[in-house]
C-alpha cells in the first residue's frame, strides 16, 4: 500500500477506494513486464494516467511514451499516422514521414479509443503485435519495432466482436491483462475530496478563494451519476470557481452546473439505477438531449391539441372526447387534426434533431470538431461520420 500511495501522489490521483487503490497496485505489478495491456473505463475516468504509471515504472521509463487517440484520426490516414510512408507514396507525400510505431521504437505506445480503428487497420496492428514488423505505405520492405503496446476502450469490445466490428483475435492479444478504472460515482468517498481538489487548483490558478459547498450541495455532489466522470468533474468546478461572485455554494447554484451539462435539464441530478445506467453508449448525453427535445415537443402538441378541443365544445361541434397524442388512433379526423400530426412528424425527426443539435454545437465553436464533440459527449470520429452522414460540411 505505501507503494501505491507513492504513485496516488505522484501522479496526482485523488481517492482511497478500494477498486482505484486494486487497479494501481495492479498497474505496478504489470509494469516490469512486456504485457500488452488493456484499460477500460468510462470516458473521463482517467485511463491515460494509468497507462503512464505503468510505462513510468517499467523497463522502458527512458524511452519515448507516446499518446495516440484512435477515434480522432481519419479513416483516409490512420495507416500513415501509425506505420509512416514513403516519399511520393500518394499524392501529398513529399517527404518520406516516420510513423508512431517507429518514434516509439523502445518505448511505450498508448492507443487510446483502440476499438475505433477500422478492420483494415486492426489486422495490420495485430501483425505488430505478434511479430513486431510493419510496412510504410508505399514500402517494398518491411521495417522492425520493439513497442510496448497500452491500449484502452470506454466501449464494450466483446460486443463489438459480436457485431462484427472488431477482431477477436486483436482482442485476445491486446488483453494481456485487463485493468478496469471504476467511474467516479462508484467511489462515493473520494467525490468530494476530488471537487476539494480541482477547487484549490483553480483558486491559486486565477489567484481568486477557493469555493466551498454547503451541507446540501456536497450530498448533490456525492448523489449526481457523473456521466463525464472525473473530467466532467474539473470542468465544473472551473466554471463555478470562475462564474460565481459568492464563494460559498449551496445546492441550488450548483445544480444548475450540474444540469447544464452532458445530460439534459430534465434528467434527475442523481440516478439510482446505476446497473441500468451504466450500459448506457458513448452518446447517451446526446440522445437524451434529443428525447427530452421531443418529450417537449409532445407536451406543446398536447396544449395545441386540447385548446383546439374546447374552441370545439365551446362553438358547439360535436365533442371528440379526450385527445392524447401517446398512441392516438385518429378515427374522426378533422382538417385541423390532420395539420396536428403533420406538426408531429416533423417536430420528433430523430435525425432532424441531431442533425441541428449537431450543427449548433459546430457553430458555436466556429467549426473546432474536438470542442463540439466534448460539448456533445461524443468522439471526434463519431462526430466526423456525423458531419458527413448529414452532409454539415
């Protein structure tokens, strides 16, 4: 344990819960092997941190560590980032260009988002894995690395075999050992010590007091399911340490940051189905958006629906009886009523939706993918294949 709380402080890590203490003292016993290891973990729980204790206490601490994002490179490049290529290989190719696998040569490769990669792309990484050769694109001959490779996934993998988008056998050679970082809401404990945290930061960051939170507010804090974990986390307490005038937070001021988050203003602060929950996809911020856009769009429906009614009863037209739109079969349909559900299908397009929330988010950082995507909840590859699904170029 003492070695464990040397690494806690080392790398700043805030906490004293048992799986987070299991998944650093298992980060250490692995460390001094050539393992290939596999992270899992919500989004913003902090995986990359992990894959640095293990190369920062492994054989190769000396040779280069390198941060790769899967997810953010474009289909049409992700071979030439990984493996390099050759002078005039294609048509930009003016110069011949080292890949990440030969900078890293001796170090430490951390493929982050590592289900992301295309099919293609994961036969030709599970051939560096097995036999440490590659080929730039446009070379004849093969080249040689000795990379240790960390890999890590917010996604179930095995489901992604099943659906076909994912190869088994990478899956077994890249999981020489799994280590699985718990999200924030399953260690209660250590949510406030971690808002205690981020708010020191940014005190003596903006050279402002720190701010403190109510009785009240800390049990919010403890009760929110955290669906951007420890990430989501800082952002919060950046924005109220720099936005508040008053330093003391009660819980109605900091429910509002909570809400104005990745999840809707309509969902709970907290949830207590945390098994349900936590099966939720990378874009469960996004399509509650979207549920709660519609559940708003039913409820003015209903208003128009039922003002429509009594304007009826009230000329003394024959009565239709009680509207609901929720499985609403229109046997006696009126003019206005057919009007009514074309409104209906308009205002619940999926797509249409999304397809908007997407380009608002897009023209409110001026066209910057990766600040739309955060804002979404979402990769930067899933929101590039949106861009082009939509046509929002």
């Amino acid at each position: 344990m003492e070695e464990v709380q040397r690494i806690k402080q080392r790398f700043g890590i805030i906490g004293n819960t048992p799986a987070l203490n299991d998944a650093i003292d298992l980060a250490l016993r692995v460390a001094h092997t050539d393992l290939s290891i596999l992270i899992t973990g919500e989004s913003g729980v902090g995986k990359e941190v992990f894959s640095q204790i293990i190369h920062q206490n492994s054989p190769r601490k000396h040779g280069p560590y390198l941060s790769v994002n899967c997810g953010a490179i474009p289909d049409g490049t992700v071979e030439s980032e990984l493996f390099g290529h050759e002078k005039s290989a294609f048509t930009d190719a003016k110069d011949l260009r080292k890949g990440y696998f030969e900078v890293t040569n001796g170090g430490t490769i951390f493929l982050d988002e590592v289900a992301e990669l295309p099919l293609a792309m994961q036969t030709k990484l599970l051939r560096v894995l097995e036999y440490g050769d590659y080929m730039r694109v446009g070379a004849s001959v093969k080249s040689i690395t000795n990379v240790r490779v960390i890999s890590a996934t917010n996604v179930n993998i095995v489901e992604y075999i099943a659906r076909g988008k994912f190869r088994e056998d990478l899956y077994y050679r890249l999981n020489g050992i799994q280590i699985d970082i718990p999200a924030l809401r399953e260690r209660a404990n250590d949510i406030y010590l971690l808002f205690r945290k981020f708010s020191l930061d940014f005190a003596e960051k903006y050279k402002i007091p720190a701010i403190q939170l109510t009785s009240e507010a800390q049990a919010m804090l403890t009760s929110y399911y955290w669906p951007g974990n420890v990430r989501q986390m800082k952002n919060i307490a950046e924005r109220i340490s720099v936005v508040e005038h008053k330093r003391n937070i009660d819980a109605d001021t900091l429910k509002l940051y909570l809400t104005k988050m990745e999840v809707a203003q309509n969902l709970p602060v907290w949830y207590q189905n945390h098994e349900e929950a936590s099966s939720f996809a990378t874009e469960r911020a996004l399509m509650c958006n979207l549920l709660f856009d519609m559940q708003r769009s039913v409820s003015e429906l209903n208003k128009i629906v039922a003002e429509m009614r009594r304007d009826i009863d009230n000329s003394g037209s024959k009565n239709f009886g009680k509207v609901d739109l929720i499985g609403y079969e229109p046997a006696r349909k009126t003019v206005e009523m057919e009007d009514t559900e074309e409104v209906v299908d308009e205002s619940l397009s999926l797509f249409e939706n999304e397809a908007e929330l997407i380009k608002k988010a897009l023209d409110k950082y001026d066209g910057r993918r990766r600040n739309a995507a955060q804002e979404l909840g979402i990769s930067e590859r899933t929101l590039y294949r949106k861009i082009k699904d939509y046509d929002l170029e």
